[in-house]
C-alpha cells in the first residue's frame, strides 16, 4: 500500500457519497486525502531524499514531518520553491483534516472534499517530480 492507494480509496468513498450529503463520511474523506499526502512525503523522504528531522523540534509526528522540508540540500531555486509550497499546503490541509476529524461543530460540505481531492492530487505529483 501507498499514498496512492490512500488517495484512490478516498476518492471511490467520495464519489459514493457525494451526493448524498452524509458529513461524516465526507469528513472521512478528508482525513484520508490528508494522510494520502501525509504518507506521500514520508515515502518522498524514506525512499529519495534523507533530510532530517530537526533534532531540537519537540513537537509530533506531523511537525516532525514539515520540518524535513527546511533540512533539504537543493540548490535550484524552483526544486526550493516547490518544497516551500508543498510544505504550506500540507500544513493548510492538515488544519483542514483536524476540522474534519475533531471540530464536529464545523461544517464539512462535499465541495471542500472535492477541492481537497483536487489539492491532494496535485501535491502528489509535485512529490514526484523533486
């Protein structure tokens, strides 16, 4: 299994949900679209590039993970600006995950799975392409 693999299954529960409005499974939705991109820098990271944590951060696994896009050793200024970006996205989705998961009192409408999806399938590719 892979970040892919997180993202396809997202997107088949978003599609048998969409139109039925039913906000908790959207909320699933989220949240696994997040972890598709979450996992897919940890492959980015484990399998091609071993930037590393930053030793001194006290913070969770999540942190952890963004930090490791200040520890890269690129040079190109486009490959620097594509990491800075994919490192303000995942940041911006995982607020949007916890929304899903933990802020019940928010509302969650499939339009802001479908952007999400759309969101999530773009970082991806930009993953794989540094």
């Amino acid at each position: 299994m892979n970040s892919f693999d997180i993202l396809e299954n997202a997107k088949v529960l978003f599609d048998q949900v969409e139109n039925n409005n039913d906000e908790s499974m959207i909320r699933t939705v989220v949240s696994r679209a997040y972890y598709s991109v979450f996992h897919g820098a940890l492959e980015l990271f484990d399998n091609k590039y071993d930037w590393p944590i930053d030793s001194g951060l006290k913070a969770g696994v999540h942190e952890k993970l963004y930090s490791r896009f200040d520890n890269h050793d690129f040079s190109d200024k486009d490959k620097i600006k594509t990491i800075a970006k994919i490192k303000s996205k995942l940041i911006i989705l995982k607020k949007q995950r916890v929304k899903a998961d933990y802020k019940l009192d928010l509302s969650i409408t499939s339009l802001d799975a479908r952007y999400i999806l759309s969101e999530v399938e773009i970082i991806l590719s930009e993953l794989k392409s540094i």
